[in-house]
C-alpha cells in the first residue's frame, strides 16, 4: 500500500509608619489646583506618620490584589508614587491618588471628600454630579432573548448571604434591561416596593460619572424622605435603611469598584442590589456574585428582531444572516428591527444587503456607534492604540505575540508613542480592555474582538492611523507569524528546512515537539490569513514562503480547497518576483496536494512544471522531490515500471551521495511500495525493513512509521506475526505521537490487516472503522478506498461475502472516482472473487 503522506512526498520595594495623631484625615475641602490637592496629600501622608513612597507603593500593591486587579498594572514605582506628591506637576494620576487616600488611612466619607475635589480640579466646571434616584423604572415591554440569563440571575440574588449582584458585559449586550426585570421581579417575591434605580454614568457621553455620596443622598431622600444627614453620615445611614427593610436596588452603569462599594445591601439582609457595568469591577467580593452577560444565542437574536419589527419575519436564512451581522447584540438588533419596521416594503433580503454594505463600510448603527464610543472615549490614549491594532488583525483570535507586532513593542515592554495606557507593558492594556468588555480572553493568553467592536475599532484606525502605518503594522505581524511558523514547522518536519533557501537552519530558535504543534493548531487560521493578506496584497515574498512552510502542516491538518488556493497563490507571486526555486516549489507543493486529493491528471503539470524550473535553477534536492512525485503518479494510474525505475535510479543516486539523509529512506520506501504493487512483495520487504532499519539509526521517527505501517501485513505474510503485530503497533505509537492523523488512520488500516491475519477481528474490525472515519473526515478518497478494499478482504476471508460485496463496491466507486489504478484493480479483483463464491457472472462486474 502507498502511503500518500509525507513518507512518500518529501519537500524536503522603609519606615514603619506611626499611628495618625487625630481622628480623623484631613480632606482638601478648598482646593482649586493640582498643586491644592498635592498639598493636601502631603498633609494626609503626614496625618498617617510620614510613610516611605515604597511602603506606600507595597501598600497600594497590596490593597489591588485584594481587590482582584491582576498583578501586572498592580503594583505602582516608587518614583510614580513621589511622583503624586511632588508640586508643579500639569497632569494627576486620580486613581492612584485615590489608592494612596486610602492605604493612608482615610475612611470611605473622607475618600469621597478626595473624589469630588480631583473631579473639581481636574475637570474645571463639571462640578459634583448629582444623581437622581428613579422610583418606578418600568419593566421592558417586551423582553425576550434572555430567559436563561434571567433565572441564572434570580438564582444568585435568592442566594444566602448574598448582597448585590454584578452584571457585566460589553455596550449593547441589553445589561439594564435585564436588571430592571429581574429586579421587578425579585421585588415581587421579597414583598418589598418597586425597584429603585439610579444612572451612575459610569460611560456617559456628556457627563462625569455619578459621585457615590450624591447617590446615597438621592436614594435617602427617596426612601426615607425625613431629615438627611449631612456629607460624611449618608453612606452609614444607607446601610442601616437597607439591612432594616427589604430594597430592591438598580446601580446602573457603574465605572468603579469604588463608585458602588458604599452603596451595596449588607450580605445576608433584607436587600439586594443589581449593578450593571461595562467593567469587571474587582474587589467587590464580599456578598457579591457575579454573572457576565455575553451575546444572544441565535434563537434569542431572533425573537429580540422579530420582537423589534412588529411583524412576523417569514425569511429564516435572512433573519439568520440579520442576526449575524448585528453580532447578536441586544441593542444593534433592536435598531435592526425597527429599521425592518420603517420599511416594511423592503424584502428581508435587501435588509441584509443594506447592512452588509454598511459593515463593509465599517459603519454601524448609530445607537451602537455612540455606545462604543463613549467605552473608546473613556481609555487611555494608549488602550485606544491597542485596540485599533487588535482590530487589524485579520483572523478572529490572537495571541500577545500578535498584538505585539501589531503595536511594534515586546508583549512585556513598552510601547513607544502610544501614552501612558501601555508604558506598564502590553499585557496590562489587554487586561484593561477586558475589563472594559471591549476584549474578550477566549484562553490562557488569547484574545478576540466582538465583530461590532472589531468594525468600530477598524474605523477608527481608518480615521486615526496613516495608511502606511496601518500596512506596516500588519507586515510586522505576517513577518513574526512567518518566523514562528517557521521554526515551529522545522520542529516537526526538519526535512522541510531543506526546501527554505532563505532560512539557515543553525540559526532556527529550536522548539519542543509539543510546544510547535500546539502552536500550530492555536495559529492555524490566522497564518492562513496572513497569507491571503500577503497575496491580496501583492507582497510577494511573504506569500512565497508562507506557502512553501505551511505545506507539511496544510496536508496534515488544511482541506484540500484551502491548501490548493495557498500554493496557487505563491505560484503568481513567485513568478512575480522571477523566484525559479520558489516557482518550482510552489508548483510541486499544487500537484502534490492534488496527487494526495487523488486528482492525478491536474497533478501532472504542475510537477512537470517544477521539474524542468528545478533543473534550471541547479536545484537537486528539488529534483528528487518531484521525480519522486512523478513516480508516485505513475504508480498510482497504473504504471508500476514507471514508477520502479524512477524510483530505482533515485536510490542507486541516494546511495552515491555523500549526505543523503532521509530522502534515501523516502527512496526506499517508495520503491518497495511499487515492487509490492507489482506483486514483488519478498523484494518489497526486505528494502522495507532497510528503510526502517535507516530511519531507526537515525533518529528518523516519520520515515520508520511509514516504513513499519507499509511492511507490517508483510511480516505476517512471510510467516513472521509477532514481528508483524510489533511493526504495526509501533507504527501507530509514533503517527500518534506526531500527531499526523492521515498516518495514523493508513497505520491503523495497516494494523487492521495484521490484527485479521492473526484471528483478532473484533479488534481489526475497530482499527478500520477508525481508519475510515478518518479517511473520510480528512478528505483522503485514497486511504477510504484502501481501508473499503482491507475490509472487503476481511469480510471475505471470514465468509461474509455480502459484507465483502458491499465494501468492494465502496471502495470501487471511491477509486474510480479518482481514478486511482491500484485500488481500483483491488476492488474489482475482489468483487470479482465474490462472483465466483456465489457463481455470478464475473462479467457483470467487470
């Protein structure tokens, strides 16, 4: 048996600080400056007995990992932290200062004190921002989509010791709709009155977000409308209304941790709370729970769009296509459908094409447009850089790696030009946008974007980021993707580096086994990507050599349509830069991929092509390759002499060669394939177990898989089943341990003959249902047609001569289809062999 994998095709941080002398901390009441409040600080920092700026770095380390901020964006310098104390300064770090308030010692009254002076100083005219409490916020009229959500939410809120409930997601996900309903509908089974809502404008456009002591003056004075305390007693008063009787709350539109913490339910009482954020808020971990609200499932979409229109929408595939392109978002869907409702004339049909046009456009809706927005407003100029790079990412998820070359900084270093956002690093901003839901970690450092968020992040890279700084960034991309895909192929397939003119492999960064194949499966997508990018646009020589290194991985893992586009695509872009070798690669990578397709005719000019551009550019190693491709054809249409000398006189060369390698196995190999399909099988085994033999001694583990699957079968042939069972089942250890799935179904095919051979046909039953299941997932019609052919002998040999019919029949229309001589021929002798067992004519078959 041939095997048509790559065994026969080779291309080739202090002072203790004392105790404060007052009661209470001093607050910059009056400030009017920056310089105020940096005078205040140090007054605070002398309040609490003079700690060092690195005790006070520790402290604020220590007070954000309790509160859940990851360790990388945790821990300010100490030179940051001298940096908020130190006068003249024109810009003001206010989370920072907030966290120094707060690790000096001052209370949750005085910290809000802090707040509305930096909100004072820092945005001149804004003022305090009032908030202003909702009593009766009525419940979504028509509320659909959602229904798992809300039991998962009305099971954490009837939680024990539970307090509030975080509800978090991206712009759009319909987060304040689904609260106010749960919360109509927890009022309902705590007795308690109508929900009360308050806007934190958290992500407002116009507006600062809500100061938490206006909100707890707003909610005593809807709740208990008698005398309010004064600045500094609310929140204490707060928290006593709420734990004496039963308040459904609705804090929507949080910023901060911070910004709720003081108006949260105490555990375990009489009310709950539900707040909704775009940001993760940590911290907030006594008595709360969580719950993450992402995007509808397909259903949910349709029922929020036909809810939307008003009308039934009759047309599934458009509803479908409607619901995809809105990215399943609440909001965008809800635009969507009364868009359908204003135009009721319009066939669902032309809906579609509308919003398609507008997408590609990279323009959205402008309900989602300004949702975004104000999320994109409120980063920090450098978050804003690395999510317009993140949005020139041509594939769906992406590494650190990734977004490194994106950006031009090392995934743990700085980012030159790009703010503040990213001088801690790169991983930060990713944690960052995370938390603001504009980034979703798919896995251990992987990330994606929401379709409507890549869109709107794409455009404002349109709007902000030069052409050419744009093409740049995606050519750092294709060029990292392109070395790491280079070292990680030359990991698995060290054969294949002979092939690369361009790479010296002495200075290959050597990967473990594992680590390249997990990164190739994790990258697969977005190398092709790159690939298409390089090949759209006519950046030739990326395109060339992505090709030329994803070949070994494309015939184990790529559908045939995909690989074939990839090497096509090279073909054009070598010529185009009258590159002859990596011409010729190009065209010997297309007729090998049909040749393993089983499309033998289409394969033959593209290795006759490689042939003659091989000979020309002096490349001999090319030339073997593709001779013994052309062999491998002609053994595969029939014409086993062919195929023996072509392969004969590649060895006698292989042999004389100083440095032959593993093409002298491969050679091998090959040849005893075609002696033993010439029914030469005594010769075909004993180059076989050479083959193997070579390949053991050097450490050669694809080479002895391929030889021991091939000579298995043979071995118990010849009298020898142990040593045939010991073959097969080594075989298969090692396609497994590479992962290789067409050699691992051929070895199990393989390994299913000898089992047969040696009675075990339970088992050899097992390994060729196996075999076929992969045979036919991978798209391989020649190894299908083999494993048909291997179990129309078995049926055969056990009397079951309908079980045989119908295999061979199988098989038989598998090979004739591709017109694979050899198989075709098993079939019909064995269709043939079943005629005479039960006297049919064999000419009715033949």
């Amino acid at each position: 048996m041939l095997l048509p994998g790559a065994s026969s095709w080779e291309w080739v941080g202090s002072m203790t600080s004392s105790s404060p002398v007052t009661d209470r901390a001093p607050v910059p009441l009056a400030a009017t400056s920056i310089d105020d409040l940096v005078a205040a600080l140090r007054g605070l920092r002398g309040w609490a007995g003079n700690p060092s700026y690195a005790t006070l770095a520790k402290r604020v380390a220590q007070a954000r990992l309790a509160r859940g901020v990851p360790p990388s964006e945790a821990t300010p310098g100490r030179v940051t932290v001298y940096d908020c104390f130190r006068e003249g300064r024109r810009r003001l770090d206010s989370d920072l200062v907030i966290s120094l308030v707060a690790v000096l010692g001052a209370d949750r009254e005085a910290q809000a004190v802090w707040r509305q002076a930096i909100r004072r100083v820092l945005m001149p005219g804004a003022g305090p921002v009032q908030a202003e409490a909702v009593l009766h916020p009525a419940p979504p009229e028509a509320f659909v989509g959602r229904e798992r959500a809300l039991a998962e939410l009305a099971r954490l809120l009837d939680g024990s010791g539970v307090g509030a409930v975080v509800l978090d997601g991206m712009p759009g996900a319909g987060k304040t709709s689904l609260a106010v309903r749960a919360a109509h509908d927890l009022s309902a089974r705590l007795g308690a009155p109508d929900p009360v809502l308050v806007n934190l404008r958290g992500f407002s456009a116009d507006r600062q977000p809500v100061d938490p002591d206006s909100v707890a003056d707003a909610l005593l004075r809807a709740l208990s409308p008698g005398e309010v305390p004064v600045a500094g007693q609310r929140f204490a008063a707060l928290q006593a209304l709420l734990a004496r009787e039963p308040v459904v709350l609705i804090l929507d539109n949080a910023a901060t941790a911070d910004q709720v913490a003081p108006l949260l339910p105490p555990p375990g009482g009489p009310s709950r709370a539900l707040v909704t954020t775009r940001q993760q808020l940590p911290g907030l971990d006594r008595g709360v729970r969580r719950l993450q609200l992402g995007a509808l499932d397909p259903a949910g979409a349709r029922e929020v769009l036909i809810a939307a229109a008003g009308q039934p929408l009759p047309d599934d595939a458009a509803v479908e296509g409607l619901a995809r392109l809105a990215g399943y978002l609440p909001l965008a869907l809800s635009l969507m459908g009364r868009r359908v409702a204003a135009r009721p004339d319009w066939p669902l049909g032309d809906h579609l094409a509308s919003y398609r046009e507008r997408l590609d456009r990279l323009q959205l809706d402008d309900g989602v447009e300004v949702a975004l927005g104000v999320s994109y407003a409120a980063l920090a100029e450098g978050d804003r850089h690395v999510l317009r790079a993140c949005a020139r990412h041509p594939g769906q998820t992406f590494g650190a790696d990734a977004v490194a070359a994106l950006t031009d900084t090392a995934p743990t270093g700085s980012t030159p030009d790009s703010g503040d956002a990213t001088t801690d690093g790169l991983r930060p901003a990713l944690d960052r946008l995370v938390a603001a839901s504009l980034l979703r970690e798919t896995g251990r450092d992987r990330w994606e974007l929401h379709d409507l968020v890549r869109t709107f992040a794409a455009a404002r890279s349109v709007e902000e980021d030069a052409p050419s700084t744009r093409n740049r960034a995606t050519r750092r991309l294709c060029d990292r993707y392109l070395e790491q895909a280079t070292e990680a192929v030359a990991a698995l397939h060290p054969q294949a580096v002979d092939d690369w003119g361009w790479v010296d492999r002495a200075e290959l960064t050597p990967w473990e086994v594992g680590e390249a194949r997990d990164w190739l499966d994790a990258e697969r997508v977005n190398l092709l990507a790159c690939a298409g990018w390089a090949s759209r646009h006519r950046v030739d020589l990326p395109a060339v050599r992505f090709a030329a290194v994803l070949a070994h991985d494309l015939w184990q893992r790529g559908d045939v349509e995909t690989t074939l586009e990839v090497h096509r695509a090279a073909i054009a872009s070598a010529a185009a830069l009258d590159d002859a070798p990596g011409e010729a690669l190009a065209h010997r990578n297309t007729g090998n991929t049909l040749l393993r397709a089983g499309r033998f005719e289409p394969a033959r000019p593209h290795l006759d092509q490689a042939l003659r551009l091989f000979q020309t550019a002096g490349h001999p190693g090319g030339e073997q390759s593709t001779l013994s491709s052309l062999a491998i054809l002609a053994s595969a249409i029939g014409d086993q002499a062919g195929a023996i000398d072509t392969f004969r006189r590649l060895v006698a060369r292989l042999r004389t060669s100083e440095e032959p390698g593993e093409r002298l196995a491969i050679a091998l190999s090959n040849l005893a394939v075609a002696l033993i399909r010439d029914d030469r099988r005594a010769e075909g085994l004993a180059l076989l177990e050479e083959s193997a033999e070579l390949a053991a001694r050097h450490g050669w583990a694809e080479r002895e898989r391929n030889a021991l699957s091939n000579m298995a079968y043979l071995l118990v042939e010849h009298g020898r089943p142990q040593e045939g069972l010991d073959a097969a089942e080594r075989a298969l250890e090692l396609s497994e341990e590479a992962d290789d799935p067409v050699s691992v179904g051929y070895a199990r095919s393989n390994l299913g003959v000898v089992l047969e051979h040696l009675g075990r046909r339970d088992e050899a039953d097992q390994q060729w249902r196996a075999a076929l299941a992969a045979g036919r997932s991978l798209d391989s019609p020649e190894l299908v047609a083999s494993v048909l052919n291997h179990i129309g002998d078995g049926h055969r040999g056990r009397g079951d001569l309908e079980g045989a019919r119908t295999a061979y029949e199988q098989a038989l229309a598998v090979a004739e289809e591709i017109a694979e001589a050899t198989e075709t021929a098993r079939a019909r002798e064995g269709l043939a062999a079943v005629s005479d067992a039960v006297a049919d004519p064999v000419t009715d078959i033949v």
